[in-house]
C-alpha cells in the first residue's frame, strides 16, 4: 500500500480544518492508497468531527512530546492525541529542527512514546543544501535515523531540505538512490522487517509530479506540503498518483 500524507504545516485552525475535512470529503479518492492528514494540534478535534464515520482520510499530527503527563508547558503527550484517534505523527520534521532546536536524540524519545500508545511515527530526515554540497548527505541521514529507530513500526520520509516548499523537487532518480541507503540502514537494525517500513518522499510534490515518485521502486508514497492546502487540488494530486 502506498501513501500520500498531508501537512498542513502551521495552516488552518478548528473552523478552516472543518471546511478542508467536509470539502475534501467530497473529492474521488484511489481506493490502494493510504492518504493522510497531518493537522495542527488545535484543530485535530474539529477534523475529527467532520470526518464523522468516513475512514478517509487518516487524522495526524506533527508533532508530540515523549512524557506521558507532567510539568510540561505547552507540550501535548501521545495519549492525549490518541484520544483524538489520531493515527499517525510527524517527528523530527526539518522546520523543528531548525526553528526550534529539536534533535536526533528528541526525536528518538518522540518516536518510542508515540509507539507506545498505537501511533504510527513519520520520522522525517534529509540535509540541508550546505550539507549535501559538503557531501555529507548519508551521514547526516544515517544519524538522524539511527537515533531515531526505537521502534521498526514507523514510517520514514525523506524531504531534502532544500527540496521542501522551493518548488525545487529532488529527482525521482536522486530520491530513490537515498531511499535504497535508508533501506539498507533499516534492514541493518530490523532485519527482514526493515522491508515493511514505508519510505516516503517529501519537498515540492504536486499534482504534476506526483506520478513520477508513484511510479519509482522503492518510493513507497509522498509527503505534501503546499500542494496539500487546496482541499480539492490535494484530491486531484490523489487521483494523479493512481496514474503513476
Ligand atoms: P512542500 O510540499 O511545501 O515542499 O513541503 C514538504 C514538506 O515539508 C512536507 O512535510
């Protein structure tokens, strides 16, 4: 099954979240694709209301803290999202890290808490432009994931920085060269699980493009930004994909 997972990233709060949820559910969807919807924590529970009894698409989150419950400000625990039924979560995405200091070591906590209650982790990894000119991709992405595999149910998305909201696209070619070192990391640590784990990829996907990931082995789904705040130019990339 391949996905195609939404973020939302800082947009839409309980009422705008609302509308998307009521006018999405009105797009055609493929039926073998897995879609979700990552929202901001605020309005899951409007989402949640306007998806009613439709099981499409998937509620999730884009980020959690660790601790169950605590002298945490500010900060939303796992079980408090699973109430929610949310079903997935962000962890680690490269505007955390970079805005707000988040690390491997974080998002390796993050990833066992989420676990722990049921919610699939989204682990995301990818260096910046510096880095990659620098050639330091692999071991930039090797240690963001490697801190961050305390659990083998988890899906992991690889957004280049520099691919992510540009409109500078990395190539299928590009994505599924790192998508096949991702895998061997994976299977070092898992073994034959490793090949379970959905490798998304994420950074200027759209409507136009999407086919091209869809229809490269070992791209196992897209992670969409931008092109994910139209409720009906998301269900037009959704169809897109099929085509791949
Ligand atoms: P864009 O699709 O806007 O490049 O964002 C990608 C992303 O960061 C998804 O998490």
């Amino acid at each position: 099954m391949k996905w195609i997972i939404a973020n939302w990233k800082m947009h839409y709060g309980p009422i705008k979240a609302g509308a998307w949820i009521r006018a999405f559910r009105r797009e055609r969807l493929p039926k073998d694709v897995e879609i979700g919807v990552a929202v901001p924590h605020i309005s899951l529970a409007a989402a949640r209301a306007s998806l009613g009894r439709a099981s499409a698409p998937l509620l999730g989150a884009q980020n959690a803290f660790w601790g169950k419950e605590g002298a945490f400000t500010g900060e939303t625990a796992p079980e408090m999202l699973q109430e929610l039924g949310t079903s997935f979560c962000l962890v680690g995405h490269s505007e955390r890290r970079i805005h707000l200091g988040e690390t491997d070591q974080m998002v390796g906590k993050k990833v066992a808490a989420l676990a722990a209650v049921g919610i699939k982790p989204v682990v995301c990894v990818g260096e910046t432009k510096a880095q990659r000119d620098k050639k330091e991709t692999l071991k930039v992405v090797k240690a963001q994931l490697t801190a961050a595999l305390t659990t083998s149910d988890l899906l992991v998305a690889y957004e280049p920085v520099w691919a992510v909201g540009s409109g500078k696209a990395c190539s299928p070619e590009i994505a599924k060269q790192m998508h096949e070192s991702i895998r061997e990391i994976l299977k070092k640590k898992f073994g034959a699980r490793a090949e379970q784990i959905p490798i998304l990829y994420g950074g200027s996907v759209d409507e136009n493009n999407i086919h091209e990931y869809f229809s490269t082995t070992d791209i196992d789904g897209v992670l969409v930004g931008g092109a994910s705040l139209d409720p009906r130019t998301f269900g037009l990339l959704c169809r897109a994909a099929a085509r791949g």
